[in-house]
C-alpha cells in the first residue's frame, strides 16, 4: 500500500481525488501518508544535509562556526552533543510546522472555495496531501545536494516543483 501510494502522490491531486471518490482500500490514510513521508525526512535527514554539521561545512564565511561555538559553550555542551540535539530539534521543529501548516492550508483552501461547499475535512485531506509532496521533495533536494548540486539550484528545484504541482492539484 505504501509504494502504491506513495507513486499516486506524485500525480498533482490524484490522491486526493482517490480518497475524496471513496477509493480508499488501496491506499494509505491521509494521515498515515503524512507519517511515512515525515519519517522518511526524519530518517533522510542527516544523509541528505540537514545536519547542524553540513550547514557548518557550507559555512564559508565563517560567522555560522563563531556563533555555534559561542553557544556551545554558553550551555556547557561538547560540540558533538551541541549539534546532535540541534539537528534533532531542526528536524522536531520542521514536522511539527509542516502539520500545522497543513491544518491551517486546509482552513484557508475551506475560505478560498466556501462556495463549492466542501467540508474542512476534505481540505484536509488535500492539504496532508500536499504536505506529504513537499516533505518528499525536500527529501530529493536534499539529496540531490548531497550530489553536487549548490543550495541555490536544489532549492529552486523543488520550488520549481511544489508551485506547479499546488495549481495542478487544485
């Protein structure tokens, strides 16, 4: 069911479509959706570069390396630990805001189309959609650094990939 679903979620909107039609068996809940796709960022993260380390060795002027070394020592931490609880925390803090951005996308798309008169649940839906997408894209840009692309590009790359798939989903 995961990979079925996970290919469907690359299609702007099928998905959605799917589950909204009653098609549901096939496919994962929107919700568990979600979940697989923020623990494979979870799990991809430090491979993909998302580490307080990666960031450190991008850091070509420096100011980054000054300023974690200063906070480090204001808590007492030896670097390793100082950056194995930041990446945790980065990584906390991006789920958590990528969630409830969803509840709060699901409660604008409900404003945007009060006329059509879809229930919030339904906005909902597509939102952990749309969020699940942007979670697996984050995951490819990443990586895609890892391989030599600059931030710049990787970072182009996926908003050049999550705006187009929002207006197709829609």
């Amino acid at each position: 069911k995961t990979l079925r679903t996970l290919r469907k979620l690359l299609v702007p909107g099928l998905l959605s479509a799917e589950f909204l039609a009653g098609r549901r068996q096939p496919h994962l809940t929107p919700f568990k959706v979600y979940l697989v796709c923020a623990a494979m960022f979870f799990l991809a993260a430090p491979t993909a570069g998302f580490t307080l380390a990666a960031m450190l060795e991008a850091d070509q002027s420096g100011t980054l390396s000054r300023l974690v070394s200063a906070r480090a020592v204001d808590r007492g931490l030896a670097p390793p630990l100082f950056n194995a609880r930041f990446d945790f925390r980065v990584q906390s803090v991006y789920t958590i805001t990528l969630g409830l951005a969803a509840v709060v996308f699901a409660l604008l798309l409900q404003w945007l189309f009060r006329k059509q008169r879809w229930p919030y649940g339904a906005h909902l839906i597509f939102a952990l959609h749309y969020v699940s997408f942007m979670y697996l894209v984050t995951i490819a840009a990443g990586v895609s650094r890892t391989i030599g692309l600059s931030v710049e590009v990787a970072a182009a790359t996926g908003y050049a990939l999550i705006g187009p798939y929002l207006i197709l989903a829609l």
